[in-house]
C-alpha cells in the first residue's frame, strides 16, 4: 500500500475495536465527540505526507524499489538521518499547536529498538526475534500504520517488582505457551493514542530477574484483537470553543488504560518471551530513542512560550520593563538550549548493530532534563508577565453579545493602537496552554512523560564519564595511584 491518505487512515480505524469511555463502549471512533477529536488530530501526519510544504520532509523514497514511505521508518544511519526525524517531529507538533501527534513518532522508536535487542539477542542464538523484528517493520512501513507503544506496567506496589504482587496481573504476563503462540494478560497504563491507531507494541517497563520469565515478555497486536480493552481516559473531555479554547478546541491526543484480557498473540508477532536478560536491554534502548523523540516535540512548546509572553507583553505595554525583558530572555534562553542539546545529541551519535544511529544518550537525557525541571517556573513567568486576565476574563457569549461586548469592548482594551479582540485572543491561546486543563496537562507530561526527573537524572549519571572526570582532577593535583 505504501503511504495512505487521511481517509484510509480514518477507515481503518472501524474495525470492531473495543474502546470504552466514561464506562460506555464506543461504537465508532472517529466520529466519537472526544476521541474523534483526537483522530482528527492525528491525520496531521498523513496530511503532511500530502502537502508539498512537508513532502520532502515527511516521505522518503527507496532508491533501490522506489517506493515511498513515512520518514519515520526511515532507519537512521547517521546524524543528518536523525536531525531530520527531529525536524519532522518537530514540524509536525507545530501543526499540532504545540501538541505532539505521536501516531507514528513513538511506534517507530519502539520499532529502531527492536531492532537493536534482536540483533545482540541473535548473537546469542536466538536469531528468529531478528527474523520476527524485520517482517513486522516491513509490515508497519508498507502498510503506513499507526503504531502506539504500551510500556508502563500499572506496577501495584511500586515496592516491588512483577513478584510478590497482591495478585500477579500488575505487570503484563504470559500465562500460557502454545505451539502458534502465546496468551498474555495484565494491563499497561499511560498508553498514548491507542484508541485511534492501528498497531500496539508492548515493550517491557523495566528489568526483570531471575523466576520473572513470565514478565519478559514484548510483542505486537492489531488494536482489534480480541481480549483487547481500551479504556479512554476522560481528562480534558468537555466541549469547548476555539475562542476561549484555540488549542484544545481542535486538538486532543488519547490515552488509555490498556486491558489485556487473555489475549493471543502468535509466534511472528512475538519479540521477547522469557528472556530475562534482554527486558532491561530492551526498555533502556526504547527510551534512548524515545526522549530523543521527546525534546524534539517540545520545541514548538517553548517556542510558544516565548512567542505568547512577547506577544502579550507589546499589547499589555510593558514590553521594555526590565523584569519583563528578563523573563524573555530567560524564556528564549530556556528554548535555545533544549535546542542545542537535541543538536548536539544527533551530532554525537553512535552508530550499533544493525547499523542504526542511536542519540546521544547523555545529551539525550540532559536535554530532556532540563526541559522537565524547569518547564514549572517558565509556565510561572509566563503567566506573570501576561496578567490575572488568564482565568478572570469575558467568554466568548460575552464577547458576542450586543448587551454586553461593548464593555468588553470598551474596558479590556491594552496599549494604545492595539486591537481589544486580539489581546482576548492572545489571554485566551495562553490561558489554555498554561491555565487551563489543557495546561495542566502540559505540567504533568513534562513531569512524567518520557521517564520521570529522576529516571534522566540516573541515566545522565551513569553516562557521564566520571571516571575521566576524576584523573583529570587527580593529574592536575599531582596525584599518582598504584
């Protein structure tokens, strides 16, 4: 099939899945009044594929067949490969205002570390994962799929790991082995547009030990399979207009707690099963690739963040007082360097069997970092430098009422010569992204989204080469050990 249209994307999402929200079971996704909001939402990235702005970017065509294909499963052989993948997760999430699309960008990382874990795991002899991987990646790229990755297990006792549990399903399982497959069961959270995509990828949360084989488990199955449930979280749900609303009006990404109820998956469709040494391996090399993906969506975010603050700044009047021009370089200061990170991770890659460039997982995690820990405080100075307007100001009935715009009119104005209408407009676009649901959503994903602060700050310890670090110190001091 090659690249599909928006309508072939949205077609194959009737497929008899079963999706509940709010405890009622959706018949139709894609007209559903929330989750067909988020598909929508989703076919930025096959409208792109289709616009001559993004062609270049978005599609690559093979030079040996010539078939052409989603950027995505482009396989990165060098840092222009993944600064390229960055531009167009980038570009996308701009047309996305701010929210990133995630139908394919997540997938495809989960797909590169697939293909990273079979190969050490062929050398040592388990090469049909290899073969497994590599016709599942055939399958997703040619068909242009939408894959979701459902990785983080609902864990119960966080105390513990998948043993010793109140009862064994906090963790997804394999409870029984068949000669044309297995059956699993358990359920993920957090899993990111699930309810309107193609394929699943289950991944492994965390390392396993010794007597957790039942636990080292990956694998992919169709978003209709039978024992499957979705069940769509309802967070930010309400109907809304885009005056008040410019972004959460018109874009929306799902999540789902992701039940597997006894489902089948067959052999071919089947990346780890019980090999315990690999879970970790795999999970690691996931997020490598995956909060690469993340800093790469943010920055139209913080972008935006400037750009509003700047913005409201020139119509408030106080764009030359000195604390405001502090906050916006603070502000510009915070984007550029998220932005050089990414750079520098693509720049400073390694290249691993087979053959696939992996970021830096030290800028990586970093860049990631830094975004996370401060994202808090810039939302702060954003909504300093703009005003109390953000949750005290006219809706849109206000505004269109002959009754009453005249006052809104004539009191909500700003800075002499400036439109009253366009500064409701700006209140309003950075009330949604800082203020409100859509907002607070924002917050919690720089949180936890892409592994927790202190899973980056772990990762950027054990990267850094303290080692070298050391001697140089102990050199300079004229120490000489052993």
């Amino acid at each position: 099939m090659s690249l599909r249209t928006p309508e072939q994307y949205k077609e194959s999402l009737r497929d008899g899945r079963e999706v509940y929200y709010r405890g009622e079971k959706v018949d139709d996704v894609t007209t559903h009044p929330v989750i067909g909001k988020a598909v929508q939402h989703a076919c930025i990235d096959y409208q792109m594929a289709e616009d001559p702005r993004y062609r270049d970017l978005a599609v690559v065509t093979d030079p040996q067949t010539g078939q052409a294909y989603s950027r995505y499963y482009h396989l990165p052989q060098n840092a222009e490969d993944l600064l390229q993948r960055s531009r167009l997760i980038e570009a996308s999430t701009r047309e996305g205002a701010t929210l990133v699309v995630l139908i394919k960008e997540i997938g495809t990382d989960a797909l590169l570390a697939l293909h990273i874990v079979a190969e050490e795991m062929a050398k040592h002899g388990a090469g049909q994962y290899r073969e497994r991987v590599q016709k599942y990646y055939a399958l997703c790229r040619d068909n242009d799929y939408a894959v979701a990755v459902a990785q983080s297990d609902v864990k119960g006792d966080r105390s513990m790991g998948p043993q010793g549990q109140e009862h064994p399903d906090y963790y997804v399982r394999i409870v029984d082995r068949r000669d044309d497959g297995i059956v699993v069961r358990g359920a993920k959270i957090h899993t990111s547009v699930s309810t309107n995509t193609d394929e699943i990828i289950v991944l492994p949360t965390r390392a396993m030990r010794e007597g957790d084989e039942d636990y080292a488990v990956a694998f992919a199955v169709p978003a209709a399979t039978k024992g499957l449930k979705l069940l769509a979280s309802s967070y930010g749900g309400f109907q809304r207009n885009d005056f008040e609303y410019p972004i959460s009006a018109k874009h929306k990404m799902m999540e789902t707690l992701t039940v597997f109820d006894d489902v089948f998956v067959p052999w071919e469709r089947v990346f780890l099963a019980g090999e315990v040494a690999a879970a970790g391996l795999m999970a690691l090399t996931f997020v490598k690739f995956h909060r690469f993906t993340a800093v790469s969506y943010k920055l139209p975010l913080l972008e935006l963040m400037a750009g509003a603050s700047q913005a409201i700044a020139e119509y408030n009047g106080i764009e030359r007082a000195g604390h405001i021009r502090e906050k916006l370089t603070k502000l510009a200061s915070y984007h550029a360097t998220v932005q050089g990170l990414i750079l520098a991770a693509a720049q400073q890659h390694t290249v691993v069997p087979p053959g696939i460039a992996v970021p830096n997982t030290l800028m990586t995690n970093v860049a990631k970092y830094q975004f996370a820990s401060n994202y808090h405080q810039a939302v702060q100075m954003v909504q300093d430098v703009s005003g109390g307007l953000l949750v005290t100001g006219p809706s849109m009935e206000d505004w269109r009422s002959e009754a009453t715009g005249p006052y809104v009119e004539k009191y909500l104005g700003g800075k002499k010569g400036t439109s009253t209408e366009h500064r409701l407009r700006l209140m309003n676009l950075i009330s949604d992204l800082t203020a409100g649901d859509f907002g607070g959503y924002q917050e919690v994903l720089a949180v936890h989204a892409e592994g927790s602060l202190e899973a980056e700050k772990l990762q950027t310890y054990r990267e850094y080469d303290f080692a070298a670090a050391a001697e140089y110190a102990r050199e300079l001091a004229g120490i000489k050990e052993g």
